[in-house]
C-alpha cells in the first residue's frame, strides 16, 4: 500500500452518521455519501479521487494524529 497512514476507521455512535467524500483537484465537492448505522464501522482511504472525507452525526473517527469524536449536530 502507498501510503498506509493515509485512511480512517469511522465507528458510528447513533444511527444514521453520515461519512462524506469530497473531491480532490480544482473544484471540492461531494462525491460518495455513506450512512452507517450505530456500530457500523467503515475504513476510508485518502484516494487520487477523494482529498477530504466530512462525517455528520454522533462517530468514534480514527485516524493517525489520534481518535476524534464528532457530535450529533444541533438541530
Ligand atoms: N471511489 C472513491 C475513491 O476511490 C471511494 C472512496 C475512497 C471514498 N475514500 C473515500 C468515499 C472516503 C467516501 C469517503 O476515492
């Protein structure tokens, strides 16, 4: 693998968490949306094709600077 640091394990809290790839190159925008429901896991690559990844919603984010936790956003 190219660059084993370069991915993120997404563990979903709540139901409904939303993992988001957006484009890399001249224009950022969304390409993939992914919903996972509470517990469900995702492993994410940074790829030629994907710069930036958004996560909405209640997740445990893994990634190589430490784990992170995102919140539920207010409504
Ligand atoms: N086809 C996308 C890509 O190769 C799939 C993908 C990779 C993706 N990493 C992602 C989708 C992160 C959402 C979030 O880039």
């Amino acid at each position: 693998m190219e660059k084993a640091n370069d991915f993120l394990v997404i563990k979903a809290q709540e139901n409904g968490v939303n993992v988001i790839g957006l484009t890399r190159g001249k224009d950022t925008r969304f390409h993939h949306s992914e919903k996972l429901d509470k517990g469900e896991v995702m492993f994410a690559q940074f790829t030629e094709h994907t710069s930036a990844v958004k996560v909405r919603g209640k997740a445990e984010i893994h990634t190589p600077y430490g784990v992170i936790y995102s919140e539920k956003p207010e409504t």
